[in-house]
C-alpha cells in the first residue's frame, strides 16, 4: 500500500469516526420528545417532594432526582452517550472536579464555622 | 432549499468531514472538542457560583428570608419553559443534520423565543424581590444568590443572542460551508445552560436553607 493511500485510509477512518460523533446514531425526534416528558415529569415530581416538606427524605430524593435529570440531559440531549469519548472525559472531568473541590471547600467552612 | 448537511466546500477535503468539520490529530472536529472543553470549564465556574450561595444562604442579618421572596411555582414554570427549549433545540440539530433549513429555522425561533421568556421570568422576579426588599447588598444570601442566578441569566441571553444570530445567518444563506456543526456547537451551549438550571432550581429553590 503506498503512503498516499494509507493517509487516505486514516483519513477515511478518522471522518467515521466523527460521522459517529453526530446525531445520526443518535435517538429519533419521537425518543428525543418522550425524554423530555420524561423530564418535565421528573420535575413535577421534585416540586410534590419539596411541598411535601419531609426533611431529610426530601433532600436526598431531591438530589437524586436532580443527578438523574442532569445525566439524562448530558447523555440523550447533549449526545454524549452516541459520542467520541473524550467529549465524555473532557466534561466528566470538569464536572466531577467541580463537585470535588467545592465540596472539600464547603467541607472546610463547616468545619472552622463550628 | 439549501442544504446544512452536505457542503460541496467539504467534499473531497481530507481534513473535514461532510459537516465540514475541522479535524486535527485526533480525528475529531476541533470546534467540539473547544465546546466540550469549555463547558467541562464552566462547571467550574457554576460550581463555585453555587457553593458560594450555599455557604451564604443562611447568613441573612437583616433584609428578607430565602422562603420569605421565593414564587416556587412561578419558577416551577420557568423551570419547564427552559426544559422544553432543550427539546426544540435538539429538534433544530436534528433538522439541521437532516439538511431541512425550514425546520431547523422553525426550531431555532422557538428556542429562542422559550429562551427569552425564561429571561423575561427572571427579570419579573428579581423586580418583584427587589420590592419585598431583597437588593444586591442586602445580605449575603442576596449577593450569592443575585450574582448566581445573573451569571445563568446573562448565559441565557448569551446563548438568544447566538439562536437569532443562527436564525439570521440562514436566512441570509451565509452558515459558513453549509456546516450543521454549527447549529450543533450552540445546541451544546444551550443545553449546558439547561443542566445549570436544573442544579440551581434544585439546590436553590426546592431545597429549604
């Protein structure tokens, strides 16, 4: 195979490649419209849990309805499921360091606060 | 009907895809490897916008209580007005992958119009705090709370302001090479917004201080 012919393959490769980055092989618009019920459903369900006023119970399934909404929107909306995965390590990355470093910051305010 | 998916620029360059995407070494279009670094970037940001008002909410010496200027339900409905804008953008870049400038056109003017009306929503409410008593610096919890919930307002608008200039470049047939990546790059932004403002309406609004 003559070098010419090799870049072309990797360039061949690399256009798949991307091809797949792209919403083709993502969910119909009829999934994408169930997903956002499925949302705004969740969301009516959070607002039940916070009138409901239940204490700690209502916390945490606040926050879990919360995480669970933010990864169905990054995952189906945003296509990060269908993507390359250094889209995903690039975002995960600033995500999960964000919820690290300002948690170990909280963390310390609690902790001189008391 | 002009085509967004197939630029005859692109055609037959080896260094963009039928998007004409640009591709560096990693065989991945540079302006959404850009995109998706910025937004991992502004997690950052959001991030210690949130703390900080989570660290401060409670510190009120005088002025009015979280719960005393709270609407929930009228941010219940902002909330919602905001999720469905991220459907009609999914449904424009979808349309834009399709190649349907109409759609994706259609699309886009709802975005943004859903968009503006969140924006309206939190000019009403920051006015309508204002007169209960809440200003800039009442209390610490109105400062992180303003300074929060501005930063995702003015990104908001930022991102009507890239939908109606998306609306305007159709219509004047200008999208640079045909590229639906372009549609797609402020989808992302959009969409980010939108996770924001499920953590903010969680961690703000619904979770009692």
């Amino acid at each position: 195979m003559s070098t010419s012919t090799a870049t072309e393959h990797a360039h061949e490769d690399a256009s798949h490649e991307s091809h797949g980055a792209h919403a083709h092989n993502g969910p119909s618009d009829g999934t994408m419209v169930k997903i956002a019920v499925l949302l705004a459903v969740l969301t009516g369900i959070e607002i039940v849990f916070a009138e409901a006023k239940l204490g700690p119970a209502s916390t945490w399934a606040l926050i879990i309805l919360m995480i669970v909404k933010f990864v169905v929107v990054v995952l189906y909306f945003m296509h990060l499921k269908f993507d390359a995965k250094l889209f995903s390590y690039l975002f995960w990355a600033g995500a999960i360091l964000a919820v690290a470093v300002y948690a170990a910051a909280m963390a310390c305010f609690q902790m001189f606060a008391s | 009907m002009a085509d967004l998916a197939v630029s005859p620029v692109a055609a037959g360059h080896d260094a963009h895809d039928d998007h004409g995407a640009h591709h560096g070494s990693t065989g991945l279009s540079n302006n959404k490897l850009a995109m998706w670094l910025f937004l991992g970037s502004d997690c950052l940001l959001f991030g210690g916008l949130i703390s900080t008002y989570m660290l401060y909410r409670g510190r009120v010496a005088e002025g009015p209580h979280p719960e005393d200027v709270y609407n929930i339900p009228f941010t219940s409905v902002s909330s919602f007005v905001l999720l469905m804008s991220s459907l009609t953008m999914v449904l424009a870049v979808t349309s834009a992958h399709r190649g349907d400038v109409k759609r994706t056109r259609l699309w886009l003017i709802a975005t943004a119009l859903l968009g503006a009306t969140f924006v309206g929503g939190q000019v009403f409410e920051f006015t309508e705090m204002y007169y209960k008593g809440l200003g800039y610096t009442t209390s610490l919890f109105s400062s992180s709370f303003y300074t929060l919930t501005g930063f995702h307002g003015v990104h908001v608008t930022v991102g009507v302001i890239m939908l109606l200039s998306l609306v305007a470049i159709t219509l004047r047939g200008r999208i640079p090479g045909n590229r639906a990546e372009v549609v797609e790059l402020v989808g992302l932004y959009w969409h980010f917004v939108d996770i924001v403002w499920i953590v903010i309406f969680t961690l703000v609004y619904l979770i009692p201080s």
